[in-house]
C-alpha cells in the first residue's frame, strides 16, 4: 500500500511538472513568432504527450487504488489486489524516471534501486496468485495461443497437435547431408588461424 500511495504522488508532482513544463514550451514556442498551430504542434511532440501519458496512468492508478480499498472487497482480495495496484504503480512509474531525476524530484541512484527491487519483491509476491489472475481476465485460447495452458485439459494432445502443426517437421533438415557425408581427413584446405 505504501508502494501505491508513493507512485500516486510522485505522478502528482509529474503532472504539475509536465503541465508547467508544457506552458513553458508552448509559450516559449508563441514568443520565438510561430503562429498557434505550429507553436501546439512543436510543444506537444515531448510535453503535452506525456503529461497525457502520465495523467492518464495516473488516474487508472488511482481509481485502482480505491477500488481495492472499497469496502465491498473481501480482505483477501483486497490484499492481491493492491500488491497488484503497487506493481503496475511503480512498473508505469520508472518509464518516467528520466523525468523525475530532469525534474529535481529524485537524485541518486537509491531511488531507482528501490524501485526495481520492490517490483522484484511484488513479482514474488504475486507469482502463486498468477494462474487466478489470468483466469479472472479468463482470457480465450487461442488469445493465450499456448499448448499447454489451455482450459480444455488436453495438455499432451494439444503439444503434439502443436508439433505437427508447425511446418516442416516431418521433413528432413535441409542440412541433414552434412552429418551423413562426413568428409575425409585432410581433403578440405586447412584454416589458417
């Protein structure tokens, strides 16, 4: 929980920089005499692109975050859930550690070690909850495309059904000559290295 609340203020402090940013640039853009439409089409490649990126994320985390924290949640749920929140808070968030060590909100290389080993540890955290996760998305099969992991049970059946569907690979090798025609000692000239 505290992994979420840390990445929601630090995307907090991200917007204001960005929108600030952003304005600099654009009125920066406007004063040097380019007209309106060129002066927003020049900002918005770096700025106002990813000050949307990181509201946007920054609003899905937070409307998580508060969905786990519901009363309607079960405990047991709500504690993979906000493992869950943490995660994809702190994943979206060091995409833009360039822009919080830019911006004067984190120095030094601490910040981002804690950062990658907290994913760490949640990934941990989360993997014996993995199958249930992806079957509450219970995505379909063939999105899976995987032969042993579909819903079916036909683990062994769908391997092979696999193997031979993949072209091939009942042919021979196209290098199969090379193993059966061993050449003769000394026939082939020898490497000068």
């Amino acid at each position: 929980m505290v992994f979420t609340l840390m990445s929601i203020t630090a995307y907090d402090w991200l917007v204001v920089y960005l929108l600030r940013e952003s304005a600099h640039k654009l009125k920066q853009e406007l004063d040097s005499g380019k007209d309106a439409f060129t002066a927003r089409n020049d900002s918005q490649a770096y700025y106002l692109h990813s000050l949307s990126r990181v509201y946007c994320e920054r609003t899905c985390l937070e409307w998580f975050y508060k969905y786990c924290t519901g009363p309607d949640i079960s405990p047991s749920l709500s504690q993979v859930l906000l493992s869950l929140c943490a995660l994809f808070g702190l994943w979206s968030l060091q995409k833009h550690l360039s822009i919080l060590y830019r911006g004067g909100y984190i120095s030094g290389s601490n910040p981002a070690d804690i950062i990658q080993s907290a994913i760490l540890t949640l990934c941990s955290q989360l993997k014996d909850e993995a199958v249930a996760l992806v079957d509450v998305f219970a995505p379909p099969d063939f999105v899976l495309h995987s032969a042993i992991g579909s819903s079916d049970g036909k683990i062994y059946q769908r391997l092979y059904n696999a193997m031979l569907e993949t072209p091939g690979c009942l042919e021979r090798a196209s290098w199969w000559q090379e193993f059966v025609d061993k050449p003769v000692r000394g026939s082939r000239q020898q490497a000068k290295l």
